[in-house]
C-alpha cells in the first residue's frame, strides 16, 4: 500500500494510523512532519496535510475527529477528517507525549518525561494522571486499554517489555524476553490478544496473550515495523514501517 507522495522530502517513518471507516485509514508520517489519509480499496494516499512539527501517534476521537500528538511541541492536535484534513484545536500536556488512544471520550497519553500516563477529555481538561514506576520503565511508547477496560497495556521500548498496568497505575503483568525487542505500536484483537510491533531491520509482529504470558511470531523479516492498526469489518491488518509503503496482512494474520 503506497504512502510516500511526490511532495515527500524523506523516507516515510510511519509511527501511528487509524482505521476511520471501512475504506479510509490515517496515518503519522513522523520524518515528513504529514498525516496522511489512505483510500484503501485503491491503496494509495488521497489527502495530506503538512504540520509544524513531527506527528508521533493518533487515536480516532468521537464527530469525525482525530487526536495527534506532537512530541516537540508537548501538545495535542485534534483535527477533523469530515470534508478537509485541518486541525479545529489544541491543547498542551505536561509531558513529552507519545502514544495515545480514545475511550469513551476520554484520550489516554502516555509520555515518556516525567513517566506516566495522562486521561483527559478531548479540550485537554486533565481528569487523571497515572505515575509510571521508574524501575520499571524507561521509554514507554505506545499504550492500549485491555478488552475489559481495566488494565492498560504499556509497550517499553527502552526495556523491550510489555507492561499491564491497573488504571490506579499498579503493574499486574509484564512480557520481557530475550528475542522481544524494541515493541512499538500495539492492536488489542477481539479476544483480548495483543499484536505487537517490535524489532528494527528484522521487525517481527508478535502475539501476546492478554494476561501477557504467552507470545508466538506472526510474521518476521519487516523492515522496521512501528505502527499497527485493524480494520475490523475488512478483518485486515496494517502495518506502518519506514520505507514507501504500508503492509497489508490478510485476514489470517488478524485472528
């Protein structure tokens, strides 16, 4: 699936997307400072946008709006995907911000300095802060919340973990192997699973249990793998790497 534009400068480095419908997907395209909007069917970016400085993750937001963060900046763009791709408001956050997800109208953002998670309604207004263990912790990424809403899943590149946190922010399961490496982004499946990107030049996809104990490779050989969305009612899977295009896993892959 293409995703680097005659108007890209660099190589795309796609660190975030979103599936917004059944025929349209969003993503972070960190180098070029864009996010793009793919048509799916004809597999090929219909629209960009250019911001002021570098997206990182997105997470789909109620009314047709998305939430980007933009770690050099410390805030959050909240942007409309009805009609043209263009940013309605933002907000700052007391952290450097990394990944983030949507629940309910809540976004969850996970930064990496200081170390925790921040809840806040779609305006910024802060409703909770989770500290983050620092022994535990060193460059939390991406973050998901369980399929029971109860835990929240952290993926640690600095520690090449997998952490499960409660909402109180207490550790109730990691996944740390020796052939586990650098995770990134992280898709929750219907039976509570993990696909998690991990690795650089030989990126693998893994699976983990949702109570973290088990993991078994998917797919091996990417080239850097770093974000991961699902298109629930195609029963696909894509996945973001540094390079020109966007894979496409058939339905196999989905589980």
């Amino acid at each position: 699936m293409k995703i680097r534009t005659k108007s890209d400068q660099e190589e795309c480095f796609i660190t975030g997307c979103v599936v917004l419908s059944t025929i349209k997907h969003v993503a972070a395209d960190f180098t070029n400072a864009k996010v793009k909007v793919v048509d799916i069917q004809n597999k090929d970016v219909i629209e960009e946008t250019t911001l002021s400085s570098r997206p990182w993750d997105i997470a789909v937001v109620p009314q047709d709006h998305i939430a980007v963060t933009i770690p050099d900046k410390k805030e959050i763009l909240i942007m409309t995907t009805a009609g043209k791709l263009s940013t309605v408001r933002k907000f700052p956050v007391k952290g450097d911000c990394r990944g983030i997800t949507c629940h309910q109208g809540h976004l969850y953002i996970v930064c990496i300095y200081p170390k925790c998670v921040f809840i806040t309604d779609t305006h910024g207004n802060v409703q909770n802060t989770i500290q983050l263990d620092n022994k535990t912790f060193v460059t939390p990424y991406y973050l998901m919340l369980s399929k029971d809403l109860r835990h929240i899943f952290i993926s640690d590149d600095g520690s090449n973990s997998v952490v499960s946190i409660t909402l109180q922010g207490d550790i109730s399961a990691e996944y740390k192997n020796t052939d586990f490496k650098k995770p990134r982004r992280m898709i929750v499946l219907d039976d509570g699973s993990l696909l998690v990107c991990s690795g650089w030049e030989n990126g693998i996809i893994h699976s983990i249990s949702g109570d973290l104990k088990q993991c078994h490779t998917m797919l091996d050989a990417l080239s850097y793998p770093l974000s991961i969305c699902y298109n629930h009612d195609q029963h696909e899977v894509y996945v973001g790497c540094w390079g020109d295009q966007m894979i496409l896993l058939s339905a196999e892959y989905s589980v």
